[in-house]
C-alpha cells in the first residue's frame, strides 16, 4: 500500500484587488495548512468576503498567485442550483463524489482480483486502489448517506420534504442547506461566509463540533465572536496593521488582548519615529546651514578660528553627513501612521419619554404636568396573534425597558419586532402610547437609490439641519473615505452600520434591534453591546448571537416553537 500523501494546503501569495478604484486586498499573503481553521476578522469592508472569493477562485485577484486543493468547498450567497431544483437534486450532488469513489474502489477491486500479482499491470492497479481508498477515507464516503440525514438533522433541516423546491424554503433554509451540502461533502479546503447567520444555537454547536473534526483546511469569516472563539486555531486580523494583516493563536478571546498589545507596539513606534525624524531634520537643517560656506564668523569665532575652524568644521560636516543618512533611511523605512479607528460614539440610543399625570407621554419641548400616576408602558400586547408565525399571551415594554428577544428559528422573533413597530398587523390586543417615536433595525437593509452617496442618502434621510447637527462620521461607524461611495457598493456590514447611523442620529422612544450583531465586526459589536446598557429610552433586541446573550443583565423574553403546529412555519409562545 502506498504511504499516505498529506492533503494540500490552501496558499496565497501577494494578493491584490482592486474594487472600484479602491485596493481592498493589497499584497496579502495566507497559508492555510490542513488541520487549521483560520478565521477573518477586521472592520466591514476591509475585504474578508473579498478574500474568500479569491481563494475560492470566484474572483481572479488582479495581482498575486493562489495554490488551492481540487476539491474545494464555498460557502457564499448564492447556491448552484435554479429554484425550480430540489432539496434532492442538492444531496445528490453533495454525495456524489463519495458514491464514485466507493463504485471506484468496486471497479478496481474487481480488477485486482482478477489480475494476477505477478501481471505487470497489477502494482498500477494497487496504486490506483491505494489513492482512492485514502480519498474515500478522507471523505468518510462509506458514512456518506448517514452523514448525510445527520447533518440535515443537525442543522435544524431534518423535516425538511426532499421533494421541495428550493424556491419554496427561506433564505435562512437555502443557507443551512448549502452548508450542509458541504458538510456531507467534507472536501480538503472549506471556505465559509458568516457561516452562522441562519444557525440556533444547537444548530451553531453542531457545526462547530463538524468543523473541528473536518482534517482538511477551513477558512472562514464571521462576526459570532463566540462561533470565532469555539472554532479557530488562528486568526487573521485584515485591519490595517503596521507590517499588514496580522495573524493571532487561538481563538477570540486571546486575540482582544494581543490586539490591544499590537496597536499600543504600532503606536509608540510611530511616536518614536516621530520624534528621532524631528531631531534628524533639525541636525540635517539647522547644523547644516551653521557650517554653510559664506557663513560670516562670528566674533568669538575669531581669535584662533584658524587653529580650530578644519577640525570643528570636519566633526560638524560628519555629524550632518550622517543626520542626513539616518533621515533619508528613516523616511523610506518608517512606519506609516496607525489609522485612527472607528469607535462607536452614539451616545444614547433611545430618547427619553417623559410622563404626564396619568401616565401619558409628553411631547418633546412642553413642560411636564405634575401627578402621582406611575409610569405606563410603552406597547402591550394581549393574546396577540399572526397565523402561522406568533401566538403570544402577554408581553409589555416600558420606557426605560432593556428586552432580549430569544429562540429558535421560525420561533417569531422578527415577527414579534414587526408588530412592536407597527409595521405588521396583528390580531388580539396591541397598545401603544401616542406620540410614540419607534426605529426598527431589520436584518435586511435595502436603499432605493443605490446609486447615490453615503454622505447624500444620510442628509436625505435625516434632512440637512439634522444631519449637520448630527454628522454622520462622527458616530465611529463609517470612515470618512466611505461617505462619498454609492451606497450599492458598500459591502453587507456596512450597509448595516449606516442603517444604524440613521436611527441613532435621531434616537427614537422605543429601539427595536433584528439581530443587530449580523454582518458586525466583532470589536463594533463589543462597543455596540455596551452602549445598549446605558442611556434612557427603550430596547427590544431579537438575538441568537450567543455571546450577546451571555453578557446580557436586562430582562430576557425566549419565544419556543410549538412543535405540535402543522406545517412549515412554528407558532411561537412566550416565556420570561
């Protein structure tokens, strides 16, 4: 039997790519060894989708070269298949490498047993035998089919008709299958976009588990910080970094101290620089023109200047040959300045509502009645009802509420944010407070005029007296380089962040937040998760990320599917 062959690393060298004028990806360089799982990291649009389909060969990069293994796996957007496909059509395809590989083995077993071994054709044949039994191993491909209902199972599709056709399943369905059809496949290279998007914590744990005993290589880029810390041997930071993208050992939580350690080391070394450049151009300038040829002496300079004046005169050219050497090494070598980072700087969230007598709000400006009355809540809700998609006995918010919304999927969290906003009607009883200013977060951001700037649809959005008062880069959540982009290039993230920056910029009474961490880096999630602590108003927050919800200390709402529902959609029921 022929010695094991190691399976190859994925590897890319001096990678370049440019996107609208603008170098998203420049001169990064990645090796990704069988048995790592590498995880992107860094701000929205510093170019980790970008990377991932470069690697994954979607995308030519415009400079650089990239070595990747045959069998490589993408997770992304869109999946291969027409609607009009089935849930069959994409198993069938996810398993049938594994099903050639074991009526391979059949063939060529056959064909060895009927070769003698002293056949000058039979050591081709046992070699051929030995690679494609090392793949099927590889792949598991005796374990395919089961495999397969396991995966399907684990990802919360185990009910799922194989005879649908993918244009009747959700997004979040089409995107557990399409992780899942690769998960059956186990190729030597995985690349996956916010892998979690879609995923129950159950779901997430299960993939986590998969992913870890995967032997091949896994790229991939997220914002669930705890996914990053549960999952990565390394992490690649593409933010921008004195020597470029920097790579960390282990998980999240060792990266947020060697982070912090790696900015603090790029800018004292810049401070230094700074300061030695400063004394260098004073020795190379200054010194330089007291030495200059038609300098006139100075008084006490002449009584025995001709004594002294070619030996000062040398040691002073000497000291500046050399201030002069040192500078223009030093202005070819220096480091560049660390950007200044974005920071999250809102302030409040939500407005504060103030309170009449009897409980009623008070508009912004009008003085506030006195009275005994305690506070009303903002929006009751009372036996409310969306068929098929909520059933929900009791739930109030009151004015200075924090609520976490949790559950599963399909367990009627952004349903439950849509009524609360008004924006879905409902049956039973739904009560709210008149005036009631209230923003929605939604997990899908669209614009209508994708052509126009960040800067102009933000002004547009809030009008000018506004938008001046509240400028828009001065919230830390999008560069300044970014205003003047249309906003149908911003990528996924930051389309999210300027959704949020139009909400803040105006606080409403009630903040109503739909997976607000998706599409996140994960250091704005950090800042975004402690500015939700503070301030007045109202929060309603809908939320799988597990990290959130570890750190939660507001109040929490769980919604759990009614498994005794028929059909696809689960009714959801509340529980403190």
């Amino acid at each position: 039997m022929p010695q094991t062959v190691p399976q190859p690393a994925l590897l890319a060298h001096d990678i370049v790519r440019v996107l609208g004028g603008r170098r998203v990806l420049d001169g990064v360089n990645l090796t990704a060894s069988p048995g790592h799982r590498i995880g992107l990291i860094g701000e929205n649009g510093v170019g980790k989708s970008t990377l991932l389909r470069v690697l994954a060969g979607v995308d030519e990069p415009d400079a650089g070269s990239v070595t990747r293994p045959a069998d490589l796996g993408f997770l992304h957007q869109e999946m291969p298949f027409d609607t009009d496909s089935t849930v069959t059509a994409v198993l069938d395809e996810a398993l049938r490498e594994a099903r050639e590989d074991l009526a391979e083995l059949q063939r060529l077993g056959t064909e060895l047993a009927r070769v003698p071994e002293d056949d000058p054709g039979h050591p081709g044949l046992l070699d051929a035998y030995g690679r494609h039994l090392e793949r099927a191993q590889d792949r598991e491909s005796w374990d395919a089919d089961r495999r397969a209902a396991l995966v399907l199972d684990g990802l919360g599709l185990g009910a799922l008709g194989h005879g649908r056709a993918l244009g009747s399943l959700s997004g979040g369905q089409r995107g557990r299958l399409a992780l899942a059809a690769l998960l059956v496949r186990r190729p030597s290279a995985l690349l996956l976009d916010e892998p979690t998007n879609h995923l129950d914590d159950d779901a997430a744990a299960f993939l986590e588990e998969q992913l870890r005993d995967l032997p091949g290589t896994v790229v991939l880029a997220s914002h669930d910080r705890a996914f990053l810390d549960a999952v990565c041997t390394d992490l690649v930071d593409l933010d921008p970094a004195v020597d470029g993208p920097v790579r960390y050992g282990g998980g999240y939580s060792a990266y947020l101290g060697e982070k912090r350690a790696e900015r603090a080391r790029w800018e004292r070394r810049y401070a230094e620089e700074q300061l030695e450049l400063a004394e260098l151009r004073h020795t190379a300038g200054v010194t330089a023109h007291l030495v200059a040829p038609d300098r006139g002496r100075r008084d006490n300079e002449k009584m025995g200047y001709g004594h002294r004046a070619g030996r000062v005169q040398n040691q002073i050219s000497r000291r500046v040959r050399n201030a002069t050497r040192r500078l223009e090494e030093l202005e070819r070598t220096r480091v560049a300045e660390p950007p200044r980072p974005l920071r999250f700087a809102a302030g409040e969230l939500a407005a504060r509502t103030e309170e009449g007598p009897r409980g009623e709000p008070v508009p912004r400006g009008e003085p506030v009645p006195r009275g005994e009355v305690g506070p009303q809540p903002l929006v009751s809700l009372r036996d409310v009802r969306v068929p098929g998609r909520l059933a929900l006995d009791a739930l109030e918010v009151s004015a200075t509420d924090r609520l976490l919304v949790t559950g599963g999927n399909g367990a009627g969290k952004s349903t439950l944010l849509a009524v609360l906003a008004g924006r879905l009607p409902a049956e039973g009883e739904v009560h709210r407070r008149r005036p009631l200013t209230v923003g929605l977060l939604a997990q899908d951001t669209v614009f209508d005029r994708p052509e126009r700037t960040v800067r102009d649809t933000y002004a547009l959005a809030l009008g000018p007296a506004r938008a001046e008062r509240v400028p828009l880069g001065s919230l830390g959540l999008l560069h300044e380089a970014d205003l003047d982009m249309a906003v149908g290039r911003l990528s996924v993230g930051q389309r999210r962040r300027l959704a949020l920056a139009l909400l803040v910029a105006r606080p409403p009474q009630l903040l109503l937040l739909d997976e607000p961490t998706n599409h996140l880096s994960p250091r704005l999630c950090d800042e975004l998760e402690e500015a939700l602590g503070t301030g007045p108003g109202a929060i309603v927050l809908a939320s799988h990320d597990r990290w959130l919800r570890r750190r939660w200390r507001g109040r929490e709402v769980r919604l759990e599917a009614d498994t005794g529902q028929r059909g696809d959609t689960a009714v959801a029921r509340s529980r403190a």
